[in-house]
C-alpha cells in the first residue's frame, strides 16, 4: 500500500542524516523533493502546497533536540503533517438513532459499494455487535440485489428482497419498516453506481435521502483513483450532505493521492478503508496508524489489534497453558498457528504493518509469502498423526513420503523442519502470562511510546 510514495519520502527524509541541523537550505532541498514525491502520489495540488508551507514553516530555524538528528526531526514534522491532513483522529460512525440506525451508501459504478455494504455490516455485527440489515436499492443492475443477498447470507446478515420493477425509495422505506418491526439496530442501504454529472441519477439519490434521511450517508471511492478520487467526493458532497467517505482497493493503491486529499478538499472524514477482497478486509481509518506506515514506520497497534479479533484466543490460550506445562510444541500446534496467521489475511497483510519493511530486499520477501504458507500447511497434513505429534521420527524415508504427499519438494520439507525447530525452541523459552494480557501490555507500551 502506497509503495511509491513510502519510497520516495524515505529515500528523502535520509539524505538528511549526518547533518548537523536543519538549515534554510537543506530543508528547502528536502521540501523540493517531498514536494514531487505527494505530486508523483497524484496527490491534489491544493494540497501539497499547504502541506509543504506547513512543514516548512514548522522546520525553518528549528533547533534539533538533542534526542533527535536533523532526519528524525523532519520525519516528525512530517508526519504530523500527514495525520493533519488525513483528519487528526478516526471519526466513527454515528449510530445514535431511534432504531435502526440508517446509513446510504453513494459512489460510482465499479468502486466496490455492493461488497463494502456487506464488509461494513460484518465490521458491525463483529466489532459492534449490532443486529444488521442490508438492502439493494440498485435497480439498474439486478445482478447487485443478488451479489448482495449472497454476500449478507455467507455473512448471516438480515437481507430484504428487493426488485428492478420497484423504485428505490419504495425499496428503502419498506426495508426500513421491516427492520424496524424484526428490532435490528442497523440497516445499510445500497444504491445504483451513478456520475455526479448525471442530473437525473443524482436527482433519484436527493429524493431517496431526502425520504429516509439516514443518519450516515457515505460515499464509497476507489482509492486508485487519485486525487480524483477527491474531486469526485467533492462533486457527490455539493449534492448530498456526505457524513464520511470509504476509501476501497486500498492495498493495490501504489499512490496514497486520494487518502491525502480527500479530507483537506471535501472537509469530510475518511471512516473506513478497504484492504482486501475479502470481506474481513475493512479497517476503521486512523490517520496517526496510516501516517507511520507512509513513512515506512509500521503500525503495530493495528497489527496487534488484528491478533486480538481474529485469532482464535481459546486455542491460543490451550497452546500457552500446554506450554507452560512443560509439554512440547508441535506440528499440530504449528499447522494452527499457520492457519492463524491466513484467517488474519495471510503474511502479506502482517508484513505490511511492520517498521522498516520496505527496507528489505524485493528477492526476500518475494520468498515469504501467502502461497509458502499454504505449501507449508499441506506439507504438515501429509504428516501421519502420529509424526505430527512425534516431530523426531520424520527422518529419511519419511521425509520423501511426505514429500511425495503434498506435492512438495523434499528441500521443502527439510526448510519446514528447520522453521519448526526454531519455533520450538521459542516455544519453550515462553513463561508467566496469557495471550490477552500480552496483547494488552504490547498496546500500552506502544501508545506510552507514542505520547
């Protein structure tokens, strides 16, 4: 995620150590070059001027602690910059409504709003513990009332039946009353993908807010698109009073232009952002988390945020109790903390969240990834029973069936060994405490760090 941009501005920011202090000159030197980096990042102009009027005015003449190298300081200027622009602090949804709470979902064609609506019902049902309801109200494309009803079945979320002969305030409204009389606390409503120049399309949307004035009006965007994706929000706020804005396709956008520009042009919040395809792959956008990311720092409250609500803490808890018991870690312990780690999004995701990643090479990480795992996982299941409770007798003969048995190479079988012992041995030097106390503590002592 915003790959070019992270390079750019590291590549910068530390042509600035060794310097003594920052100076009128090197910081006009390194502002040029921060300047191209968020133009190059299709980031809207508007934008990068005041952002580097900001950081200059915050830079010049400044003394550099004694804690802090002239790059340090910058860094932090700089980054204080990006969390300004993006919105200071997340802003959470707002669901104080007489039940249920109604949120519109805008946006054009092809940005992902028919998956983000079940993405946003599944974040509330999971993190919210609201009851939620989806509706579609696009009857211009009867494959989105089905994409939707699959979507909100796999996910165990109210759907309400919805066709292409009806009008989208009738669908809305009758949704509404549904979920008002099966007490949900939520109802997402789904629209037609429609262009703000298109005065017709957009007069359906003013009368279908209009007649159920919901409580959070959001529009979905593609993160891919730039600054233009900004433009767009803009136009869509002129005509719908816009509470907040979604940024999907987030993780293939090698930019960042429409996150820093979105807030500074349309003066609305950034609420969620889309990861993935999955539709787990919905992050509450925080500002101060994405601004250390850019900078190549990581972001590890996420990170630990996602093992508190994905991983399975029961079985976490039972490998911690075994381990503290004095028996041996093993192979079906190990094929689970893989699983762990794909129902967390896979190793991709992880890596993404930590400091100083993009320094390492392409050729490494290229060997560390989704696809390992799953080849790691299948050569564990070719394992008998009893060889993945008893690691010391896969040996010789052994390792070729098994080898044999997952399609595998027998180089990989000996690499996945080798892993197994290391982890192992972690293993064993693990004491005292639970895996939801360590989570807890890890998370405080990375906001004290932050204070």
């Amino acid at each position: 995620m915003f790959d070019n941009l992270t390079d750019r501005l590291s590549s910068t920011l530390k042509k600035l150590k060794g310097q003594a202090r920052l100076t009128e000159d090197n910081i006009k030197d390194t502002l040029r070059e921060v300047r191209m980096a968020l133009l190059e990042a299709d980031v809207a102009l508007p934008v990068v001027n005041d952002f580097i009027e900001s950081v200059k005015q915050g830079a010049l003449g400044q003394e550099v602690q004694s804690s802090l190298t002239p790059g340090q300081a910058m860094i932090k200027l700089v980054q204080a910059e990006l969390v300004k622009v993006m919105g200071e602090a997340n802003e959470g949804l707002n669901l104080k409504a007489v039940p249920p709470a109604v949120i519109l979902m805008a946006g054009l064609q092809g940005a992902g709003k028919t998956t983000t609506v079940a993405k946003l019902g599944r974040w509330l049902k999971e993190n919210q513990k609201k009851k939620v309801g989806v509706v579609s109200a696009d009857v211009y494309r009867p494959a989105a009332i089905k994409q939707l009803e699959t979507l909100a079945n796999d996910l165990s979320l109210d759907f309400f039946p919805s066709d292409i002969s009806q009008q989208p305030v009738d669908i809305a409204i009758n949704a509404i009353e549904a979920a008002k009389r099966k007490f949900l606390d939520v109802i997402i409503i789904d629209t037609a993908g429609r262009l703000h120049i298109d005065d017709d399309m957009m007069g359906e949307i003013k009368a279908l807010h209009a007649a159920i004035n919901p409580i959070e009006t959001l529009f979905v965007v593609d993160s891919m698109t730039g600054q233009d994706a900004a433009i767009t929000a803009k136009a869509f706020n002129d005509a719908l009073p816009l509470t907040g804005v979604i940024l999907t396709k987030a993780d293939g956008d090698a930019r960042g232009g429409a996150a820093l520009s979105i807030r500074h042009i349309t003066g609305k919040p950034i609420k969620f952002i889309g990861m993935g395809e999955k539709t787990d792959a919905l992050e509450p956008f925080h500002p101060d988390r994405l601004a250390s990311r850019i900078l190549d720092m990581g972001d590890m409250l996420s990170l630990i945020e996602d093992i508190e609500r994905k991983v399975d803490k029961e079985k976490a808890e039972k490998l911690v109790r075994k381990i503290q018991k004095g028996k041996s870690f093993d192979f079906e312990d190990f094929r689970e903390q893989l699983q762990q780690m794909q129902s967390m999004g896979g190793i991709g995701a992880m890596l993404d969240k930590l400091p100083g990643i993009k320094s390492v090479p392409q050729e490494m990480k290229d060997q560390i990834n989704d696809k390992m795992l799953a080849r790691q996982i299948a050569v564990i299941c070719s394992m008998t029973p009893q060889e993945r409770r008893h690691p010391d007798l896969i040996k010789g003969n052994r390792k070729k069936r098994i080898a044999l048995g997952s399609g595998q190479e027998l180089q990989d079988v000996n690499r996945l060994l080798k892993q197994f012992l290391m982890m192992q041995k972690m293993m064993k030097k693990m004491k005292g405490g639970n895996m939801t106390n360590m989570m807890r503590g890890a998370k405080s002592n990375i906001r004290g760090l932050r204070r």
